[in-house]
C-alpha cells in the first residue's frame, strides 16, 4: 500500500536547469518540470477540493498556465513556491466560481481504499515509524473531511505555510476568523484522534 | 496539541498518488495547447503574475508577513545609529576639549619662558 520513495529514484535535475530550457522551448525540459511537480500540484489542489476530477483538471490548468507563461518567469521566488502559489489560487477560484465541492464529503475510509498517501520522505530512524505513519494518514484523512471553512485555512496554514494575512485575503474572512477556524481545526483533529 | 503539530509536520512531506497517471496526461494535454488556451491567462493570473515578478511587491509581503521581526530590526537599526552618533559626538567633543587642554598648557609654557 505505502511506497517509500527513496534512492531507487533517478536524480533530479536541478528545476533551475529545466526552467532556464523551458524558456527556451525545450519541451523535454517542461516534461522533467511536469513529472518533478505534477504530484506536488494534485496533492495540494486534492486537500483544497476534495475531489480527484477536480484535482486533476487543476493540475492540467496550472502547468497549462505555466506552460504559457513560463517565458516570463524571472524567477524571483522558487519555482515551487511559484507554483504552489499559482495552485492555490486556480483551487480558491474553482472554489468561488464553482462551489462543486461544497459541502460534499468523502467518506473517512475513501481516502485509504481509493487514494494510495506516499511518504516522500520519511525518517526511518523513528522508533514508532510504522505507528507514525499511520497517525499521519489519520491526521491527513480527518483534516481532508473537515468543512471548507476550517480545512482550507488549516491546509494553508500547516501545509502550505501561508500568513493569516495572506489566508485572510484569500478566503476573504478577517484574520480573528481565520485564526480562530485553525485552532479549532486543529482541536476537531485532536479529539477525533482520541475517539 | 504538540503531538497532532507533530504529525502535521510529517504530513508535508505525504501526498496523494493520483488514480491516474497524472503525469502523462499533462503531458498530453500541453502536446494539445492551441491559441484558445491563452483565454486561461486571464485578469486574475495575469494580476498574480505581475506580483510575483516584482521585487518590491515581494519585498512588501515579507515585510507586511513578518512586521514583528521588521519592526524589531528597523528599531535596532535606529538604535545602534543612535549609539553610533551618540559615540561620535563625546569623542569628537572629547577631542576638542584635548586640543583646548593643549593650547592653555602651550600659552602657560610660553608664560613661564619669558
């Protein structure tokens, strides 16, 4: 069920290596980019939306964009930083445009019979590495069931490293609101783990 | 609280395997990109994409992101400008006091000569 990425994988070349031929029209470079970050972008627009269709047409739209806008990336912040950030705003837009996902639910026990979490890294020396991981699948499935009002500012929060500033612009809530639905996303989490 | 930080922490670096190959149909999908998709690029990423090519907006984010540390070291900044202009002048002043010194002891000198 789990697989441990690790040394089996061929070495990564260096995004800014791949971004400097992306702009160049290397389109086996733009690949490379698509398969460093593809699962990155699906992962991040899945905890948003809840919905692996939704998630992957997000995926599809952001290396689309990044695609056609690549040319004029400076390069200012990272490429990942960049696209997480670009990924977030496609999923807030679904969000608001949409409202699909809205109040839809996947179940608790979906997420582990459809949805395979791979750990891309993973300390091993952990004593409790088993137990670990399977609290971090817990912690992961109760957070992806949590109403879009506490979920989405926890994922950016915790997930993503958002400001509350930046949360509370793009959620369009005051920054008391934000602050408070992520202590209370995270208290929902502790007293679910606990049952 | 801190063991449900804890997992969270670990969380980061988890994601989802995709049901599909996700990668290919990328892939694919940019194989098929045609004038009709630069409609994507619309007011909103254009918006984000002029922001995130600016030094100074970014520069502002961290600033407005992090206005304890900013505000924390422009006060130390003035503080040791203070202290560094506060030295200046009692060594300057110190100076002119010495030179003073000197010129009183050379008339008195010149006094006792004659």
């Amino acid at each position: 069920m789990e697989k441990q990425i690790n040394d089996r994988k061929p070495r990564k070349i260096d995004e800014k290596i791949l971004i400097a031929r992306s702009k160049k029209g290397d389109k086996a470079a733009f690949e490379e980019l698509v398969r460093q970050f593809s699962k990155y972008v699906y992962t991040t627009a899945f905890f948003v939306l809840r919905d692996a269709h939704e998630a992957e047409d997000v995926s599809q739209e952001v290396f689309v964009k990044v695609y056609l806008s690549i040319k004029g990336f400076r390069g200012l912040s990272s490429f990942k930083t960049w696209i997480r950030k670009l990924t977030v705003n496609t999923c807030i837009d679904k969000l608001r445009l949409h409202s699909k996902t809205k109040g839809k639910k996947v179940s608790l026990d979906k997420i582990t019979e459809e949805y395979e979490i791979v750990f891309n890294k993973f300390d091993q020396s952990l004593e409790n590495h088993y137990f670990n991981k399977e609290m971090v699948k817990d912690v992961l499935k109760i957070m992806v069931n949590l109403d879009e009002s506490y979920r989405v500012p926890l994922i950016l929060r915790d997930l993503q490293d958002y400001s509350y500033r930046e949360i509370s612009e793009l959620t369009g809530k005051p920054i008391g609101t934000v602050k408070t639905n992520i202590h209370r996303a995270r208290k929902m989490i502790e007293k679910k783990l606990k049952k | 609280m801190n063991s449900i930080n804890k997992y969270i922490k670990i969380a980061r670096d988890a994601f989802i395997k995709p049901p599909v190959d996700i990668e290919d149909r990328i892939i694919d999908r940019i194989s098929r990109v045609n004038k009709g998709d630069s409609n994507l690029l619309d007011e909103s990423f254009m918006d984000f994409f002029k922001k995130t090519n600016s030094r100074l907006y970014l520069l502002s984010e961290k600033i407005r992101n992090n206005q304890g540390a900013f505000a924390a070291l422009a006060t130390g900044i003035i503080f040791i400008a203070f202290f560094i202009f506060f030295m200046i002048k009692i060594y300057s002043g110190r100076g002119e006091k010495d030179g003073n010194n000197n010129e009183l002891s050379s008339s008195e000198n010149e006094a006792q000569e004659k």
